[in-house]
C-alpha cells in the first residue's frame, strides 16, 4: 500500500556504509512500528538525495 520499492540501480549507487542504518531513536510500542518509522526515515533520506543531485544535475547547486 503506497510503498516504494529501491531498485537494484539505486542500491548501487550508495555506498555500503549507508544501506545500513541504525534503529531509529525512541521506544516503540512494536517492531512493526520501529520498522516503519526506519522505513520512513530511510525513505526521507533517498529524497533529499534525490533531490539534492536532481538540483546539481540542474545547475542550481544546493542550499547555501
């Protein structure tokens, strides 16, 4: 339901060091709950990369 899926191609863009990212800060009521909140967060970070080399790409540069 209104997940998006990395591809391949994406994976390999980033370095190893990013795929894996720590559990997200706070208690949580479930694992469910801590997966989706990682989830969320993870995705978060694909965007502002994303957007980030879209404004490079562009020749806006980025912020600053």
């Amino acid at each position: 339901m209104g997940r998006n899926v990395t591809g391949p191609h994406e994976r390999e863009l980033s370095p190893a060091s990013e795929q894996v990212s720590p559990a997200p800060p706070g208690h949580f009521l479930s694992h469910e709950l801590e997966s989706d909140c990682a989830r969320f967060l993870e995705d978060v970070r694909n965007l502002v990369q994303h957007r980030e080399q879209t404004a490079y790409a562009a020749g806006l540069g980025g912020p600053g």
